[in-house]
C-alpha cells in the first residue's frame, strides 16, 4: 500500500500496498492456530500495553479503508476488521487504541511501539523476513486507471497493453505486475510518490497507472479531476488475482499473530469479513476482469 497524497488534483484519495515482489501467503505461524476460547484468556498476556489492543495505521488515511481520518470510528473496512477481530476475542471497544506508524516504518526490522498495523500492507517473502504477516483479511487485484479519452480505455488486449506506457510509485506492487505480467515493451517510469505518478498520468506523460483495484476505483470515481473539478479518468478493468493480499504486520515472531489468525479465520467462516468486504468495498470492486 502507498497513501495517497495528490494535492495537486486535489486527490485524497484511499490506498495501496507496496512491494517489491509478489508472493503466496504464509498461512500459519511456527506455533500454531490456539483456539478460540484459549486466545480470549491469553490475549492480554500478548498485549504491547497490557489491557488495551494498540493498533497502528498511517496518518492521513482514506475511504474505503477508513472514513473521515478516523481509525477509530469503526467506519471503513480496516477500522471495522479491526474492531470486528476484538470483539471476537472478547477486548472492548473502548479497549482498541490506536497510533501513528508510517507505512514505509511498518515492515523495517526490529520492535513495534504496537501490536500489528494495518495499512493495506501487502504479504511479500523479502517483507516477511523483518517482520510477521498475519493471514489474509483481503485479497487484493491489481487495476488499470487511464484517462477517459485515452486509447487504452478502449483498446486494452492482452496484446495492446504491451504497447502502452506506464508510470508508477516505486516498489509497489502495481509496479511489480507492470513488470511481471503485462510486461511493456516501453519500460514503465518510476516515480518516488504516487502523486507524482498521478500527475503524470492527468499531463498525458503516461498512459496508465496500475493500482489496487477499490483504490483505483475510487481514484477514477471520486479524485482525478481537472481544473474544472470534472472527472477525467476511468478504471479500465481489474486483473485476475495473482495471490496478493493485505496482512496485518507484527514484530517480528510476536506471539499475539496465532490468536489473530484464529480471530481472522472465525471472521471469515461466520461471514463477517465477506459483510463487511461488500459493505464498505463492493462499490469499488464491481468492475470488469481483464487480462494481462
């Protein structure tokens, strides 16, 4: 995931996930999965502050992830998984406290002034080794995003993506798939802020951007404007998956990752995480397939 900072189109928009490297999930940690009712009367003992579920997220944040800014509202799918996992564990609400932690701090070595963080991290191999991935709570696909009157908006074949030119932030994982599945014959440009991408993208000296797809979406929905405040770009489509996913980051081995896999997996098999995925995520992800 990067943050979405794109002042110059008066763009706060959501976000997406960096990485070198796409790569399958590590589904378990060395441990093992404890039960449910042996987490709810051990989690304190795993707590960074014992008492409270200390939560780190980036700041600013954006829709769909968050609403307003504010992790602890419980609006926008992170801050809603977030309160969703302590209350299947059996921590109050008013017991979730959340920080500050800068999405490119997250994932270097050493201790974390938290107990995981969530900021649409992406699950990578070279990542996992500094720090410990929970399992999935989303699967992500990756997205194009042109402008509407653009050439690629209409002619994106497998064949006709090749010819295009694409731009992206550095070491994300829109860049990875650039490279590793669309695979141009132009080399993508690279930029150091997603910012910079995007405002080579609404100059015209790019032709697309590739980005996770309810980011994207939102983007092309809500942000990319012009001077006149009128919307400009379009997602041309999303791609199938290829096995990324958002984890939540811990230091590295902490021992709490066992119990918030069992938290996830019992959000999955009751149903909530698919709720809350339609809930705040679906208007973002209902849009067409296309391949690389």
């Amino acid at each position: 995931m990067r943050h979405l900072r794109l002042a110059l189109a008066g763009l706060m928009g959501a976000t997406t996930l960096t990485a070198v490297t796409l790569s399958s999930p590590v589904l378990a940690n060395a441990a093992g999965t404890p039960s449910l009712a042996t987490c709810k009367t051990t989690i304190s003992s795993h707590e960074y502050t014992k008492g409270k579920l200390t939560v780190a997220t980036d700041n600013p944040v954006y829709t769909p992830w968050f609403v307003n800014n504010s992790p602890s509202n419980g609006k926008g799918y992170e801050s809603a998984v977030v309160y969703a996992i302590a209350k299947v564990l059996g921590i109050a609400k008013s017991d979730v406290t959340w920080v500050t932690e800068p999405f490119d701090n997250s994932y270097t070595p050493g201790p974390k002034p938290f107990d995981f963080d969530i900021n649409e991290i992406s699950y990578t191999a070279a990542r996992a080794k500094a720090v410990t991935f929970s399992n999935s709570y989303y699967d992500v696909q990756q997205s194009i995003v042109a402008l509407k009157n653009s050439k690629i908006a209409k002619d994106h074949s497998p064949s006709q993506l090749k010819n295009y030119l694409y731009g992206d932030q550095i070491g994300t994982t829109g860049l990875a798939y650039i490279n590793n599945y669309i695979k141009p014959t132009k080399p993508a440009r690279v930029y150091s802020t997603l910012d910079q991408a995007v405002l080579a993208l609404q100059t015209g000296q790019i032709d697309a951007i590739v980005i996770d797809t309810p980011t994207g979406q939102y983007m092309a929905s809500s942000q990319i404007v012009n001077a006149k405040k009128k919307l400009i770009a379009t997602q041309v489509g999303q791609f199938p998956s290829v096995g990324e996913h958002y984890g939540l980051l811990f230091t590295k081995n902490n021992a709490m990752v066992g119990c918030i896999n069992t938290a996830l997996a019992t959000l999955k098999s009751n149903g909530t995480l698919a709720s809350l995925q339609k809930k705040w995520l679906g208007i973002y992800t209902s849009v067409p397939t296309i391949k690389p």
